[in-house]
C-alpha cells in the first residue's frame, strides 16, 4: 500500500488521492497500537490522529515509510529528529486551523460575556435572567501572537474592544504589534487591566506553570478567560484558587489534556471552568482545508524525488516581522 489513513480526510481529499495511489483507510488502527505497527510494515505514507505517537521505535515498524501527516498543526507527538535521521517528511496543515481557531476564541469570550446564552442552549426556557456584558469598549488581552491570534485582533477590533497583548519573544517595538492595533504591555500589565484573556501559548518545558500565583495575583477581579493552548501552561492549584476566590470569574478551555480537571484535581470541582474537546479546529471548512493540504503533500512526497524532511518549527515561528514568537 502507498497510503494508510488512520485519520480520515473529507471524502473528495480521499477520492482524490484514490484515483492515484494505494490507499487504505482504518480509522479503528488508531485504537489498538500493536495492529498499527504490524499493518503499517509497507506503507509509504501515514496520516495519524494526534493521540498516535511517532517515536523512533514507532518508525522501526515502517521500513518503507516516506511520510507522516497529520490533520492537525502541533509536532509535540512526533520525533522530528528520528524522521529526519529516517528521511521520514513530516506534513503538518500547520494554517488550516486559524480561522476556526480564532472564532472559536471570539465565541468563547461571547458566550462569556453573555452566560445567560448557555443556560438556554442547555434547554432551561426559564433560567433567570442574567445581566451580561459587551464587547465594545472592554480590554480584551492577548497572550501570544499567534497566526490565531492576528485574525482574531481584526474581529476583535470589528466589535469595538480595545487590544492589549504580551509575547516575550517579540519586543515591544516590533512593527507587528501597531499593524496588528495590539499594544504590547508586560504580562502582568495584561491580566492587571484585561476585561477579558486569550490565551494562544505554544507548549515547552520552560512554559510549563507559566500562569503561576504570582502572575496570576495581577488579575483584574472578575476577568473571563478563553484559550486553545495546552493545559501545562497553567498551574493548577494557582488558577484553581484564581477561578476560586473571583479573580478569574470564568474560563473556557479548548482541549485541555487528561488530569487538568479530573477527579483529584483542585480544578474538578470549578464550577465556573468550561472544558470543550478541542472544538476550535474543528469546522468543515478547517477539516477541508487541512485534508486537500495533506492530501496533495502526500501525492507531492510520493511522486517527487526526495528532498529531505519537512520540519516545523516546534518551539515557535516567526512572525510576519522576522521575529521568532514562542507563543502561538
């Protein structure tokens, strides 16, 4: 076979690559591990679900392996230099999900501002009024300037908030920030005048608990945060007792990793924290953009001579200024 999905592409992606290679679809494989290996043994290519991690063990178990792709944009779960050492291309839609990441931040804020939205969506046609909030004229902080987080500074600015933001990679100068009508603050000055947080940070070890006590102990009371980073970003038992003693009135979180909020953390029991399972990349029109993308790496990797392995930046990316950005 030239093509395993274990992550399935929309159907005309699919058909596409039908029509000019081997291909074989099974999604089940991404349950069962020991299956994977033994039937990936001939494949040329795989597109993998993010819970598939690729290891230089993983790759002994693909001898003929020319790619690996994946639907989604972070390189966390793969071994970027064992597929170099194997010449192994890694494929990434590392654009596709930008729109649908930053509407899903501005929702988040929305329905934050106004809750009262989701007492009814829940079905409760007799929930008490709850007085909201608008958008226009509040401070909407940005931390991270992702290629999410561009987008969204323009509906931001649509809707009439005024924008603040912090990246410690991109100095306060830098051009970006005025193209953007961001203006760059230091972290604490974020949360300390933010009516509302966005939260766009790339995950590394040296970011792990980086929105610790003291950081957190700048917030303005009442503040609503949202976010699509990765839970490690956070300290737990330092936003447990922000979301708790009213700092932090409320929090929607996007993909949040298994222990963030479970039983046996001081977040289980926050009332006020909103989790959703990765929602923000996932529209029809984020999933077709990021299977055509795929697909047409696949057929260029399987049909042109090699050139050496596609890496992505996995600790940051530079920004449309040349500078490199560790919060995206």
């Amino acid at each position: 076979m030239d093509i395993l999905l274990v992550d399935r592409l929309v159907p005309e992606a699919q058909s596409w690559l039908k029509e000019r290679h081997s291909v074989e679809v099974r999604p089940e494989l991404a349950d069962d591990p020991s299956l994977l290996r033994r039937t990936m043994y001939n494949a040329r290519a795989l597109v993998l679900p993010r819970k598939a991690v690729v290891t230089k063990e993983f790759l002994d178990f693909a001898p003929r392996l020319t790619a690996v792709a994946r639907l989604h944009v972070g390189t966390d779960n793969t071994d970027l230099e064992a597929c170099r050492e194997r010449n192994v291309r890694v494929i990434h839609a590392s654009t596709a999900n930008v729109r649908s990441n930053a509407e899903y931040l501005l929702a988040s804020i929305l329905l934050l501002y106004r809750r009262g939205i989701g007492s009814a969506l829940n079905g409760d046609r007799k929930a008490e009024v709850r007085v909201g909030r608008e958008l226009a004229n509040s401070v909407v902080g940005i931390f991270g300037l992702a290629a999410s987080a561009h987008t969204l500074a323009g509906m931001l600015h649509g809707l009439g908030a005024k924008l603040i933001g912090y990246d410690p990679a991109v100095h306060h100068t830098a051009p970006i920030w005025q193209r953007l009508n961001i203006q760059p603050v230091s972290a604490q000055e974020v949360l300390a005048h933010a009516d509302a947080v966005s939260v766009q940070v790339i995950y590394a070890s040296r970011y792990q608990g980086f929105f610790n006590d003291k950081l957190l102990a700048h917030c303005k009371p009442g503040q609503v945060w949202v976010g699509i980073s990765r839970s490690q970003v956070f300290d737990v038992q330092a936003f447990a007792r922000a979301l708790g003693d009213g700092r932090i009135e409320a929090a929607l979180l996007d993909g949040a990793e298994a222990g963030f909020a479970s039983r046996g953390s001081p977040l289980h029991d926050a009332h006020n924290l909103f989790l959703t399972p990765r929602l923000g990349t996932q529209t029809r029109e984020a999933r077709q953009r990021s299977s055509w993308y795929v697909a047409h790496r696949l057929h260029e990797s399987l049909t042109a001579p090699p050139h050496g392995v596609f890496e992505p930046m996995p600790t940051g990316m530079m920004d449309l200024d040349g500078h490199r950005s560790a919060l995206i």
